[in-house]
C-alpha cells in the first residue's frame, strides 16, 4: 500500500489510499479523503477482511502516515505481518509504485475533479476498469479478477504461495522446456 496526493478543482489537496494485492494485481480498495490517519487505513484493511479475507503481509515504505499506535495496534490483534521497504528504495515496492504510474496518467491526470465525491465516484469507476477489464501480461493476459477466480481460494498460511503463483507458473514452463540431466550418476561421490 502507498498513498497518492492530488488536488481539487478548487485548490484543495486530497490523497488516495492505493493497495495491490500483489498475487491477483487486484486493487481492493482506493480510498480517497482529505485526510488518511492511521485508524482510517486501519478501518479500510477490517472492512476488505469482512470481503476478502485479511492479506497475511502488508508492504508499504515507513513514512509517517504509516507509523502509528492504532495501525500498528490493529496489525498486531489481526496477526498480520507489516513489512517496510527500506528508506529510499521504493524498487522493494515495484508493485504498488507500478500501480501508482498507472493510476496517477489514466485516472488523476485524466480528470478534474470538482469535489471529493466527485473524486472517489471517478476513482471507483476507474479501479473497477481496471481489475474487471484491464489483461495483464504477467496474469497471462487475464484481468485481475479474471485471474483471482481462476485459481484456488489462498488461504492465510500460505502467503508466499500466494505472491508466487504467477512466478511459480512462467518457472514451471521454463523447467519443463529445459534439458533434463542425468538421474541417475555414473559413480557414487561421497561430496554430495
């Protein structure tokens, strides 16, 4: 997750609560206000828990809008694992940071918003475009939903499956491709 900011038509700021679910590429939720405190995204992450189910692993960078007791308490009584990106290093969030480019030129840089309800119906049509309608290379050109309800329900304990999956699948193409080697050596080494 990451926040994006933009503006009103009349001058005032807003930000935008991005999350990917890096797995499915799905964006469960964006949301929009004038102002995201701790409690709020904490508020955002029970409501997608009720839908969704609750993600094993949030990933995000340390900044302060991150860093506080009511979402640090929530992840905590939830048992979900926060894991920062180091300082200056927003590669180790290539998905989200993905995401934001592409939210940010096809959604914020396309509209002009004339208030904060006209920004989120907008936001909303937009997401919904974009999980529901949008293939993805790396899904093998399947729609983020597409993709989700293709593959078997994760579950919780298997979160590194989870995020996997898609490499799991192009790698297990690769191998099957690749010459086979020998099962069977010619002398016994005590080495191995």
């Amino acid at each position: 997750m990451d926040f994006v900011h933009d503006t009103l038509a009349d001058g005032r700021c807003f930000r935008v609560l991005t999350i990917i679910d890096q797995w499915s590429r799905e964006s469960p939720a964006l949301e929009a206000d004038f102002s995201l405190t701790g409690e709020r995204v904490a508020m955002v992450f029970s409501r997608l828990g009720e839908t969704r189910g609750l993600p094993a692993v949030i990933q995000s960078d340390n900044g302060s809008e991150f860093n506080s007791r009511h979402l640090d308490q929530w992840v905590y009584e939830h048992g979900v694992r926060w894991q920062f990106i180091e300082p200056g290093k927003p590669i180790q969030n290539a998905f989200i940071e993905s995401f934001n480019s592409r939210f940010r030129e096809e959604c914020l840089n396309e509209h002009l918003f004339v208030s904060l309800a006209d920004a989120r119906r907008k936001i909303e049509q937009w997401r919904i475009v974009y999980n529901q309608e949008r293939p993805h290379s790396s899904l093998g050109y399947l729609t983020p939903h597409e993709f989700a309800t293709r593959q078997p329900t994760p579950t919780r304990s298997a979160a590194a499956a989870r995020t996997l999956l898609p490499a799991k699948l192009r790698l297990a193409g690769a191998v099957q491709s690749a010459p086979s080697a020998d099962p069977k050596p010619d002398i016994f080494s005590p080495a191995l």
